[in-house]
C-alpha cells in the first residue's frame, strides 16, 4: 500500500501507484505482462495527445483494426514522431519481446536463455553493485526487466501531458 502523504506530496504519479501494487502482487508471467500491458497503455495516451482533438483519432489506436493498435505499432509511432527518445525505444522493444516470450511460451521464465539475453541488453535498467561492505549484488534478469519497466514508466508518466501542449493543429497548407 502506498503512503497516503507521499501520494498525497506526489499527484502527479496516481496512475504509477495502482501499478505497482498490482506488480507486486504477481507471479515472473504476470509481471511481465502487467508491465508490457501498462507501457503500451501509456504509449497509446501518448498518441492521442499528440493527435488533432477529434473523436475519430481513438479510431486509430483502439480497435481490432487499429493501424496503431499493436505494442509495436504505438511504440515505432512514438518514436518516429519523436515524443519518446530512442533509448526508451530500445528499452520498449526488448520489453516488447520478452512480453513476447512469455505471452507465447508456457515454459518461458527470467531463466530462459533468450529472456536473460534480451534483459542483459536493457538501457534502463538496474546495475550490479558493489555494498559499503565490499560483496557484489549481481541483479539477475528478473530484476534487470522490473527495473527497466518502471523505468520506462516513471519517464512516461505524465509525458502524455506534456506532449499535450504540442498537440497537432490543422493547418492549410494550400496558403
């Protein structure tokens, strides 16, 4: 549970709170599946933000059809239109497939050879560590992605927010 003061000081990260104390609560699978669910569901506030203020942009991000309805497709989108730096792009599509990973393979875990690969090579996450006492805290692939992933949405918390203010307008170009 979060601290009611420190929410209250922080309003700005409501919608982190309830993440974690759901991620938290999972299993390896859920974990990454949670997470993989809350970035994507970010990247798609991202693009509705950015997008003219039109009821058939949702269209566009939302639906069986939705030509930007796919992790893959918000993430490049986001990228591309540079409303995420190309580090979180790296860090999204390695997430991306480790989601993957688990999402199509009954036996995929953090000890699966091509998910401790991929989360060796995340940007954003936690380093090993040398303690005040000398001994080296090496942290393991489980760690490597839950570090990146709340990385990741720490750094797009609120930017749907900030992009906002950016919000495309239209504009005759025929002038």
């Amino acid at each position: 549970m979060v601290d009611k003061d420190f929410a209250a000081a922080n309003p700005h990260l409501k919608e982190f709170f309830p993440y974690l104390e759901i991620v938290n609560k999972e299993s390896e699978r859920g974990k990454v599946l949670v997470s993989a669910g809350f970035l994507e569901e970010q990247l798609k506030q991202l693009l509705l933000a950015f997008m003219l203020k039109d009821d058939r942009a949702i269209e566009l991000v939302d639906g069986a059809n939705a030509p930007l309805g796919t992790f893959n497709a918000r993430m490049t989108a986001s990228y591309l239109l540079g409303l995420i730096y190309e580090i979180e792009y790296h860090d999204l599509v390695l997430i991306r497939r480790v989601r993957n990973d688990f999402a199509h393979s009954i036996h995929a875990s953090f000890s699966t050879p091509s998910v401790i690969d991929r989360c060796k090579r995340l940007k954003l996450k936690a380093q090993d560590y040398t303690r005040a006492d000398g001994s080296l805290v090496v942290v393991d692939a489980a760690g490597q992605f839950t570090s990146a992933a709340v990385g990741l949405i720490m750094n797009l918390t609120n930017r749907a927010y900030y992009v906002s203010k950016e919000r495309r307008t239209s504009v005759n170009w025929l002038i």
